[in-house]
C-alpha cells in the first residue's frame, strides 16, 4: 500500500513539474525582448535612411521631368515659330 502512494505522489510531483515548466516557457523573458528592440532598431537604422532618400528621389523626379517637359515643349514652339517667320522672308 505504501508503494502504491510513493509511485502516486512520485506521479503527481512529475506532472507538477511538468506543468511548472510549460508555465516557464510560455511567454518570453525581458532581456529576450530588449534583444530583439534592438534588431529592429539596427535595421531600421540601416535601412531607414535609403528608403526614405529612394522615396524622396521619387518624389523629385516627377517634377523635374514635368520642367523638363515644359521646357522642351515652349523651346519647340519657339523653334517652330521661328521656322515659320525664316519661311515668310
């Protein structure tokens, strides 16, 4: 009879322990956070500036292609009149 409540309390001391370090293990500690903040901020670091300079490049050529274009739209004209008062003399 005693060994049958040794092996029960043996079992249930088990199972407790079982239990106590599936407990443990499920979140995640502080210093595992502050570890993976800290990837995230080194990347963004890295990354951050080009993307923001690729975005602002984006931005810019737009515009200038649409000065360029104007440009050359008010040059033609020029250009095209010019040929027009060359042709009347």
């Amino acid at each position: 009879m005693k060994h049958m409540i040794d092996a029960d309390v043996t079992q249930l001391r088990r199972e407790r322990l079982a239990r106590l370090r599936n407990h443990a293990q499920a979140g995640f500690t502080l210093i595992e956070m502050l570890v993976v903040l800290a990837i995230i901020g080194l990347i963004v670091g890295l990354v951050g500036p080009r993307v923001l300079n690729y975005l602002s490049t984006q931005v810019k050529t737009p515009k200038y292609r649409l000065r360029t274009s104007r440009a050359l739209w008010i040059c033609s004209i020029s250009i095209q009149a010019a040929i027009l008062r060359a042709r009347k003399v």
